[in-house]
C-alpha cells in the first residue's frame, strides 16, 4: 500500500541556486564559502575574517530561525518601516554595514536577500550586538557590586577586569598558562 504523498505547500518561497527552503539557501552559501576559503575558488581571506566566520558558524545555525520568527515574515516587508526606521537600522550598522540610503543599499543585494532584507538587517543587528557583547567585552555582566545587600555596584567594574585581564596576558608572569588557556 502506498504511503499517503503530503498535501503541496501553498505558496511556497522559491531561492536562488535550487533551493525549496532557507536552510538549504543557506547551506548551500556557506558551502560556496567554505570552497573559497580553502582556495579552491575566488580569494584568499584574511586571518582576521577566518576568525569571525569560524564564531559565526557556531553562531548562524542558532540565530537564523530566531530572526526567521521575529522578523516579519512576508516578502518586502521593509515597506512598513519609516525613513526614520530605515535610517536607524543602517546607522546602527556602522563599520559593519555601508552608510547609505536604505533604498540605494538594497539594490546592491541579489534578489532573495532584497525580499527578506528586514530578517537580512535583524540579524546583522543581533551579530553585531553579541559580538560587541560577548567577543569584545566578555565581561560586561559582572556589575561590580561587593555583597547582596549592595544596590550600586561599580559600572567601570567590567572595563576594569577587562584592562587587568589584557594586563596579566601580556606579563611575563607564568608564560606557560596562556598556552594552556588558549
């Protein structure tokens, strides 16, 4: 007996290089990326790019259907946001994304990325923040205060343990022990 066949999707999304869904799309990006990586195609990437990607893979696969659920999930939704919005969104970008007008800026993108530009922009904002958060200043959630009943706490504290940790990297003190870390 033949298994029942399931019901076609209506209106499903069709992506660039064959693809039926997302993950697909995006595996298959990141497998043209990881070919030009290892020199099989395109250019060499710098050290410092190999780095970030790397991170990135770690992080992508986690954060994707997150901004797949709280962006808005229609093609072109852009059109509901305000030139102010727009405006906010790419300067909240800066030195990750060019600063130009929303409109200019998203004609540089293929097709599929100019249809789901605001999950594309959503989670350049979310990378961006994590970076600056986690990878920049892994410790920002140390408030400084000095026992349970202290309301204050120090707001410097994490800068302060950030500066005596690049410190104690840099001494000669125990050589042996950053290897032993990293």
């Amino acid at each position: 007996m033949e298994e029942p066949k399931p019901a076609p999707v209506k209106n499903p999304k069709v992506y660039q290089l064959g693809c039926t869904d997302r993950s697909a799309y995006m595996d298959a990006i990141e497998l043209r990326a990881n070919r030009i990586e290892a020199g099989h195609m395109g250019w060499d990437i710098e050290d410092g790019v190999k780095a970030i990607r790397s991170d990135y893979g770690y992080i992508g696969p986690l954060l994707r259907p997150w901004t797949s659920n709280y962006s808005l999930q229609e093609p072109h939704a852009d059109k509901y946001l305000s030139a102010d919005q727009k405006k906010m969104i790419i300067s909240s970008l800066k030195d990750s994304c060019v600063q130009e007008d929303w409109d200019e800026l998203k004609m540089r993108f293929p097709s599929l990325i100019r249809r789901e530009i605001v999950e594309v922009f959503l989670e350049a904002l979310v990378l961006k923040d994590i970076f600056a958060r986690f990878f920049e200043n892994p410790f920002w959630y140390f408030d400084g205060k000095t026992s349970p009943s202290d309301q204050t706490g120090d707001g410097d504290f994490s800068a302060r343990l950030q500066y005596l940790y690049e410190r104690y990297l840099k001494s000669k003190w125990l050589p042996g022990l950053y290897t032993l870390l990293y």
